[in-house]
C-alpha cells in the first residue's frame, strides 16, 4: 500500500493586530487515491459506515463533482485542467483527515497530483471555512519543483479575523518521511499571519490504524473545537472582526514567487 498515516504538529502565530498563537498535535491521512478501495480491509474501525470512528467516503470531498459520480482523483484532475488548461494523467495523493464518528471537516485538504512518469505537477488545495460551510480551491502549477514558495491573492474568506484584501505566500517541503508546509498572510508589505504544518510519515496498515485512533479518537471534532476556542480567545483580546465577503467563483491559481524575507536580507546586504 503506497498510502501513509501521518503524525506531527500545527500551529498558528498571529503578528497583527494582536499577538497571538497556538501549538496543537495533529493526525492525517496521506492517501493514495488508488488504494482507497483497501481501506475497509485494515480495521473494522475503518470503512464506509458513517458513523464509524474512521470512514472514508469520496464525496466528502469535491463534493461539486464527485457526487454527480465523478472519481475524486478524476475530479481532482478537472479542477486542475479549469485552472491550467492541461489535466494531470497519473497518480493523485490527498493529505486530509478522514471523517470520525460522523463529522467530517478539514480546514484544507491537499491534492498532490503527478503526471504518468509519477512527476509532481499541480497541489491542488480545498479550503472550507467555518461557519459558513463554505468551499474554494487553490491550484499551484508545479513546474520546476517546490524550491521557490508560491504567492496568490486571497480570494476566500476562511476567519473573520483576517479581512480579504491579503496576499497568501506558501512553501511545501515533501520527501519520504516528512510533509511541511508553511503558510504566511501578508497585508501592505507586513506579515500579518503565519501557519506550519510538520509531519512525518509512517506506515498504513492495521496496527498503525488502531494507534492512531487511540492517539486521535475525536480528530474531526477536536479540530472544530479548536477553532471556535481560538476564536474566542481573540474575541477576549478585542482583535477586530471583519464582515463575511463573498468570494468570486470557486477556483483560483498561484504561481511561484521570490520569498520577501530573502529578497529584504538580500537588499540590506
């Protein structure tokens, strides 16, 4: 089985208005979307009953697509032909947390899709916001590798913490053993927000299913849980809130940029 568990940490650091951060643990899923019929066979605890502690149901994903009966990979591969003119051929890999005991929700859920010599070639990202129920994708067109972070406007509005007018700077490092990514929000020149994900692979198979259930057994709703607790946290520390907005469309695309902190160490030298 190509597909892993993963185990690591998140955290979010907020520079202005207020200082604020956070450190959590974390479990996901790094699935190869070719091995998800063998899911079920890993764990009684894992299958397609919905209510289950682990279920894997493709339609809680793309939900637009896969649930007029398109594959998620096929579907994956569309939203990524719409934004580039060019639909990837090979293997897609998704980095997510599945649903637990009914509840399904991922702030972001990463599609790594390869071309069909197995090159990376597109992440694709599926953003859901809360409480509105709200979904927006990301494309980054991977041309020469992931040495270079990439930038795009913000078009979603994800917390009503953090206004639409910002730029989004994100760098990916991915080998075999581990997944990071970094994520800063950036508004008028300043660094407003950052985020880092750091995990390290391990195998899929029952044992390391049953492990991680007993280390994460409410993933999904610790994860919301989470969210509204630091949300009143700012609330007490008076950060101002923006107004909901709207978002246009559904799909927007990033591309490789030159890191702004490099580029001032660069100047000042």
């Amino acid at each position: 089985m190509n597909s892993k568990l993963c185990q690591g940490w998140v955290g979010h650091r907020r520079l202005l208005p207020r200082p604020h951060a956070f450190r959590y643990r974390i479990g996901m899923f790094d699935l190869d979307l070719d091995d998800t019929d063998r899911l079920p066979a890993l764990s009684p605890w894992l299958g397609r009953w919905r209510l289950a502690p682990l279920c894997w149901r493709e339609t809680d994903y793309l939900p637009d697509l896969t649930r007029q009966g398109l594959s998620l990979a096929d579907a994956a591969r569309h939203l990524i032909g719409r934004a580039t003119g060019q639909a990837p051929t090979g293997p897609v890999r998704l980095l997510t947390q599945l649903r637990c005991w009914g509840l399904s929700f991922n702030p972001v859920s990463f599609y790594f899709c390869h071309d069909a010599e197995a090159h990376l070639v597109a992440i694709l990202l599926e953003v859901r916001n809360t409480p509105w129920r709200e979904r927006f994708h990301y494309v980054l067109p991977v041309q020469a590798g992931l040495d270079r972070p990439y930038c795009m406007a913000k078009a979603f509005h994800v917390s009503p913490f953090l206004p639409l007018a910002m730029n989004y700077r994100l760098r990916f490092h991915l080998d075999a053993e581990h997944v990071r990514l970094h994520m800063e929000n950036w508004h008028a020149g300043h660094k407003v927000f950052e985020a880092d994900l750091a995990l390290q692979r391990q195998p899929l198979d029952s044992r390391s299913v049953h492990r991680h259930i007993l280390a994460f057994p409410w993933m999904s709703l610790r994860t919301l849980s989470a969210i509204y607790w630091q949300a009143l946290r700012l609330l007490f520390k008076r950060t101002p809130v923006h107004d909901h907005a709207a978002s246009q469309g559904n799909l927007a695309v990033g591309q490789p940029c030159e890191d702004p902190e490099h580029a001032q160490s660069q100047r000042e030298r």
